[in-house]
C-alpha cells in the first residue's frame, strides 16, 4: 500500500496517482518537477484562456450561455476571466494615471500661482478704485465707472491689466470695500497662522469649522487645510484612480441586478452574475485594445467614440443569445440597462469615489 503525502490516505502501489485527491503518488520535487508543474499550469490556464477569449469577441453572450448550461471546464471560469484582463486593462492605465496626476499637479500650480499674482494686482486695483470712487461719490454710477475705467489705464504698469481686460473688470468687478476671494474663508489670517506655525486647531476655527464637529466635518476640514497646506490635487486624483478596481467589485453586481430584475424569470442570480462577468471582461478588453493603441498613436476621437458605442451593440447581441429572446426584447432592455447603469448608478459611484478619495487621499 501506498500513503499520499498530501492526503495521507492510503491506495493501491500501483496507481501512479492518489484515487482521493489526484497527486502524483511519487512525486519528488526536484527542480524538473517544480517548473514542470509552474509551466504546465501557466500553459494549463493559457489554453483555456485563448479557448474562451476569441469566443468572447466574436460571439456575444456564448462563453455565458455555455457555462450556465454546464460546459465549465471548457472555457475560463468568468471571475478568473474578469480579474486577469482587468488587471492587464488597470496596468496599463497605471501609465496614464500617472501622467494625469503629474499634469493636473503642474496645472493647479500654475493657476495658484496665478491667483496669488491677481490677490496682489487686486490690491492695487481696489487701491485705485477707492481713490476713484471717492471723487465720484456725487457723481452717476456711468461717471463713477468711467473714472475707475481711467483709473485702471493709468495704473496699468502697476497692474499689468490691458484695455480688454480692464473692461472685463468694470463689468463684472463689485465695486465695494468687501475684498473679494476664491475660498469660504479668510485666506490672510490663515496665510499667517500657518507661518507663525499655529496649531491645526486654530486655523480649523478661522476656516469656519463651528464647536463639536462630528467625525466627517473634522475629516472634511482636516483635508481642506491639507490640501491648502500643499497645494497638490495630484494626490486626490490618484487616490480616486485607486478606489476604481475596489469599485468594480460592487458595481458588477449591480449590473447583473439590473439584469436580474429585467429578467426576473429567466434564471438565478448567479446566472446573471455570469453574463456580466464575461461581459465585463469584454468591456476592459476593449480598454485595453483602446489603451494599447493610443499608447501608439493618437486616434481620431470619433473613432474611439464608434469603438465606445460598438460595446453597447455588443451588449444588444450578447442579450439575445444569452436569454434566447428576440432583437426588440434586447435592445428595449439594452437600453434600459445602459441607462441605469450609465445614468443613475455610475454618477452615484464617482461622487461617492470622488468624496472618499478626498477624505482618504
């Protein structure tokens, strides 16, 4: 008799293989036997792999049809499927993400810069316009405006405005004593508090933050200051790039609930779960292939629009085969699918991805 090393049961010496569990009875591990088993396996997964992904191409809605019928071992399992071209699609991305923080870092210093430039060219603005409106008091507002307007020409080595934009500003400037600013609170006073080194605690205050703030207000508050601190949204949009696999996880479901509802007797839940899984896979093969090639070269966007559009028909296809139903079922529920799906619950997602990733960035 024979005991199996890894399920220790015991067999006949004559099989080369435990009944129970499927082991190579002697099965010494050598460096032969270890790659051995690492290749065969990779090419194992590879040949499933290329047996369900042209399929999944060229024949909407079959790969499922197939699985839920029971021909499981003949293609890729559709989770295993989902989660190896949606780490390819999100690799590939990384690239992209990547240029995109960088860009929009480089961007919003650039326009800091700038605002810091006009809160200084305001200033001399206002100066002006104070000494301006204090000889036009009796004066009509038409009067008022056009010594302002001159007031601005005369100033312009100081302020650097040029005629159009000094007429911008006399159309749409507010001409009071109240200093105009791009955030809810006192810029200045916070500006100082953070160079003489204030605690965090008092510029929360001067910033608006009330008494007894609940956990999501302090949160809120403490990532604003941050975010004022460094002057960087690089770092929230990576953040949100980061959450979108983790967001996928939930969203396919969704997807097939949708489906499950329009098709409320046509199956089981897992059955849905099925489509959508391959379906998916579709959708970030398509990325992917989209990715790949504007890696390459820049494609026309009307081109990458009719590539876009071409997965909604797909979908259309892939309806019909799947539920056996005619092309007027499919496209009606086509349709609604998409519109909920696209419309309702994927805005949802990116404000709740986009909060997040400001909270936890």
């Amino acid at each position: 008799m024979e005991t199996c090393k890894n399920c220790s049961k015991e067999f006949n010496e004559t099989y080369s293989f435990c009944p129970y569990c499927g082991q190579q009875a002697k099965d010494d591990l050598t460096v032969t036997v270890l790659f051995y088993n690492t290749i065969s396996n990779y090419f194992s997964f590879d040949a499933r792999f290329f047996k369900s992904f042209l399929p999944l191409l060229l024949k909407p809605g079959f790969i499922a049809r197939q699985f839920v019928e029971g021909k499981r071992l003949r293609y890729l399992h559709p989770a295993q499927m989902y989660l190896f071209i949606a780490v390819v699609f999100f690799f590939l991305f990384s690239f992209i993400q990547r240029s995109q923080v960088e860009d929009l870092n480089k961007s919003l210093e650039r326009t800091l810069n700038d605002e810091d430039k006009t809160e200084v060219i305001d200033k001399r603005v206002s100066d002006s316009i104070k000494q301006a409106k204090k000889r036009a008091q009796s004066i009509k507002d038409s009067i008022a405006k056009a010594e302002i307007k001159n007031a601005l020409k005369n100033n312009k080595f100081i302020t650097g405005l040029s005629d159009t934009q000094i007429d911008s500003v006399i159309k749409v400037r507010s001409f009071d004593d109240k200093e105009m600013t791009s955030f809810d609170f006192d810029t200045e006073k916070v500006d100082s508090l953070i160079k003489i080194n204030a605690s965090d605690e008092e510029i929360y205050k001067v910033m608006g933050i009330g008494e007894n703030p609940n956990y999501v207000k302090k949160r809120l508050f403490t990532q604003a200051l941050r975010f004022y601190k460094s002057r960087k949204g690089g770092s929230i949009l990576q953040a949100f790039y980061d959450a979108i696999p983790i967001a996928m996880f939930f969203l396919l479901p969704i997807f097939a609930l949708i489906l499950k509802l329009l098709h409320i007797r046509r199956g089981r839940y897992a059955h849905h779960l099925v489509f959508s899984f391959y379906y998916f896979s579709f959708l970030f093969t398509v990325f992917s292939i989209l990715l790949g090639i504007n890696f390459i070269t820049d494609i026309p966007d009307w081109i990458d629009f009719l590539i876009m559009l071409s997965t909604f028909f797909y979908l259309i296809n892939a309806l019909k085969r799947f539920y056996i139903q005619g092309w007027f079922k499919s496209l009606f529920k086509g349709i609604v699918t998409a519109f909920i799906f696209l419309s309702i619950v994927a805005p949802i997602t990116l404000v709740i991805l986009g909060f997040f990733a400001f909270l936890f960035y």
